[in-house]
C-alpha cells in the first residue's frame, strides 16, 4: 500500500475489526487464518515451541514462543528481537534520528522531553516482518522504572512506506520502555503498525487499549534476554542508548533476538 492510499484507509477500525478474528478460538477461523498466513509468508514452525494444532487463536499463533535453544544469548549487548537491521548510528545532537531520508526526533518518538543526556548515544532499529518471531527481549541487564503507551496511527512500517511518510515511527502507536542499566540509560520502543491488534507488556493479561494514553511507574529488575512484551501483529523496535556504541553491523541484514550487536 502506498502511503497516500494508507492515510485515507479507516486503518484504526480496519485493524480492530481483523483483530476480532485474530482472537477468535473458533476452530476453523483459527485453522484458516493460520493455513493462509504460512502459505503468504515462510515460517519457521520447526523453530516453535508448539504445533499449528495447538494454538488457541491465531494471535497465539503469531505471536508464538520459541524453543528455548533456538535464541543463545550472547555476551555484551544483544538484539532486543528478531528482524532486519533497519538502521543503527549515533544521535545527534539535536536529538534527531534519520529514517529513509526522513528526520523525527527522539522526543516526538517517545513523548518525552529533557532527553539531552541522550545526544551523545546511539541508535537501533530493527524491522519485524510478519514471519519473524514477535516477541521482544532485554538487550541487557537494567531496570524497567516506567513505560508509557501512546496512541497513534497504523501506518505499514515496511521500508517503502517509511520513505513516503515523514517521521512515520513518531506517528504510529507505540509502547516505549525506559530503563537504567550499568551502561546508561535506555529506551525500547514498540512500534505499531498496519493490521495491528495489539501490543502487550510482560505485566499485563492484554495489550493496551487503543486510542487511550497510558503512563505507568513501574520497578523490575530484568535481566538480558527477559521477554518484555509482543506484538500481536507488526512490526519495528527501536532501541535507544544515552552513551555512545560502537555497531558492528550492515544495513539489511537479518538479525534475531539475543545475538551481540558488536
């Protein structure tokens, strides 16, 4: 979908509508829904900790868990998910990041202010296509201290839509963490996109409300490769660091959860 086409789609009820299906337990929407989207896209069930059969809804599907020998954590910082490498670098000193010729900064992306500690750090993105495991992990020991959810648009967050619409990661719905780690301050975000149906942390039953701005304060002490939420479709991370990293990495690449990004 080009982007001018996917500003005049009703994409909010477009998605929650699908979302209704997503979550049925009626055995033959599940099995339909499941059969379709392996036929679309190349998953990799012998990676999954269970079988198509066993999957309550088709949201159980995609979000799925995988077998805990398929994702070794590394040492040093590792990916927060699995995905191609969008973009990685420092951030400037404007506090502005670049994606596919498009600037936005930082704080429009978390809806945060007084992040000048983070002029001097580093960025990660990494694109999620609908194949890829969705769930997301701690790149490295910190404490979770809040996160806020941020209502927004579900533009596709494939690479062609990112180039036609500016600042689309500060546009879209999205659930940004902030931790303290031994190396800085750190920030994940979660961004939404088109058919998504939800995005839901590790201390809640389900995703966040659509259309409802939520901040929390939270205090738990996760440790690398801890899960911190799913997509229940999409999507893109970005990570965010106060200090400077020095990324071993190329653009494009295929990367998952747990591999050291040096």
């Amino acid at each position: 979908m080009t982007g001018i086409f996917q500003k005049i789609l009703p994409k909010h009820s477009l998605s929650r509508i699908i979302g209704i299906f997503c979550k049925s337990e009626v055995v033959v929407i599940k099995k339909f829904l499941i059969s379709i989207f392996c036929s679309l896209y190349e998953v990799n069930l012998s990676e999954a900790k269970n079988t198509k059969e066993e999957y309550k809804t088709f949201n159980d599907f995609f979000s799925r868990k995988l077998k805990p020998e398929c994702r070794p954590i590394s040492s040093g910082l590792c990916f927060p998910c699995d995905g191609l490498i969008a973009d990685y670098g420092d951030i400037r000193e404007n506090l502005e990041l670049e994606a596919k010729g498009h600037s936005f900064s930082i704080e429009d992306l978390v809806g945060r202010s007084s992040l000048e500690h983070f002029s001097k750090g580093s960025h990660l993105t990494v694109y999620l296509a609908p194949s890829d495991y969705h769930r997301v992990h701690m790149p490295t020991d910190g404490r979770l201290t809040a996160a806020t959810y941020i209502p927004g648009a579900l533009f596709s967050v494939n690479p062609k839509t990112v180039a036609e619409i500016p600042g689309l990661y500060a546009k879209n719905e999205r659930l940004v963490f902030y931790f303290e780690t031994e190396q800085g301050d750190m920030i994940v975000t979660m961004v939404g996109a088109a058919i998504v149906a939800g995005i839901k942390p590790f201390w809640r039953k389900a995703a966040f409300e659509p259309r409802i701005y939520k901040e929390e304060k939270l205090n738990y002490y996760l440790n690398k490769g801890d899960e911190i939420g799913l997509f229940e479709m999409g999507s893109t991370v970005i990570l965010l660091l106060s200090k400077r990293f020095d990324f071993k990495l190329k653009k494009n690449e295929k990367a998952f959860y747990g591999q050291s990004v040096s």
